[in-house]
C-alpha cells in the first residue's frame, strides 16, 4: 500500500463516535489519539473542506453564544462506509518510529561521550512523565469493566502505550549511571 491520507479515516472515526466541530477534532489530537498519531489545525481543516466536496462529511451550522458560528460535521452514508471498509482492510506494513532522541543516539560512538549521559536522564524523565500521564488516563477513561466494554479498542491502544513507556523507562534506566 502506498501513501494515503489516514488522517481522513481518523476524523471519518471520530465523527462516528459523535457529531464534531474542526476545534473538537483537533482537540482529539492532545489525549489519546496524540499517543499514536499527530495531526495540526493546518491539516485538519482543509482536509475538512475536502472531505465534504466529496461526500464523505457534511456539516450543520450551529450558534454558540450571540453570534459565534460553528461548523457541526457528521458523519454521510458514504463516509461510513469508506471508515468501515478500511478498518476491514489488512494493515500489513509496519511504519516506522520517527523518534528524534533515537536518531541522535544512533551518532553517538562510544559509552563515555559527554553528551550521552544527559540525554539518557532528559528522556528518562519525559518517558517517567509520559507513562505517569498514561496511567492516570487509564484511571479517568476506564474506571469500570463497562467502560473497557464500550471502548475496547481504545483501551487496547492505552493498554500498549503503558506498555510501550514501561519498556522504555526501563531500558533508559539500565544505561544510566547511577
């Protein structure tokens, strides 16, 4: 499979979820979709406009206070069917990881190069803050047996993220010096 926009399935599922504006979607990207896919306002909003030219969303306008104008998108017939169809289909590429830090460690040449230490401890303490973060929405999202019910997948997802930062903490923490 080549390359293709995946971030229109993304919104084609959120708008399954509930009818959203641009804003409530964008909002989406900074809790658990942020976890695995990132997406700015630049990318959202005229991926909207071209969602709807081709029938995949439509929107309703709705008034929220005196005069502020907001575009509600849901999701058509033929939007639905275009989400249900990818899900269906097999994802068989693995996707590389674009991590930064990662990248940087790969010119790092030897065990005592002074820049070394300092980015194992800053990236220790981000992934400790992120694997914190995680597991306090864990806490908030799936309080209860029924929540997993509802949401599965979405739980399965947060699930590998804290397994994900699990791992990773503890692979920063062998290569610390105490």
């Amino acid at each position: 499979m080549g390359q293709r926009n995946r971030l229109q399935y993304i919104i084609l599922g959120l708008l399954n979820q509930q009818p959203q504006t641009g804003y409530d979607l964008a909002k989406a990207f900074e809790n658990e979709i942020g976890e695995f896919w990132q997406a700015q306002h630049s990318q959202i909003y005229p991926l909207l406009k071209r969602m709807e030219n081709a029938g995949d969303i439509t929107h309703e306008d709705t008034v929220t206070g005196e005069k502020l104008a907001k575009k509600q998108y849901k999701l058509t017939p033929t939007g639905y069917q275009k989400l249900v169809d990818w899900v269906s289909e097999p994802s068989p590429e693995l996707t590389p990881n674009k991590d930064e830090f990662i990248l940087k460690l790969y010119f790092i040449k030897t065990a005592d190069d002074p820049r070394l230490q300092p980015m194992l401890r800053e990236q220790y303490q981000l992934h400790q803050a992120q694997l914190h973060h995680l597991q306090q929405r864990r806490e908030t999202v799936f309080a209860d047996s029924t929540t997993v019910d509802h949401a599965y997948g979405h739980y399965l997802i947060l699930d590998h993220a804290i397994e994900r930062e699990t791992h990773y903490v503890e692979w920063l923490a062998q290569y610390l010096n105490p």
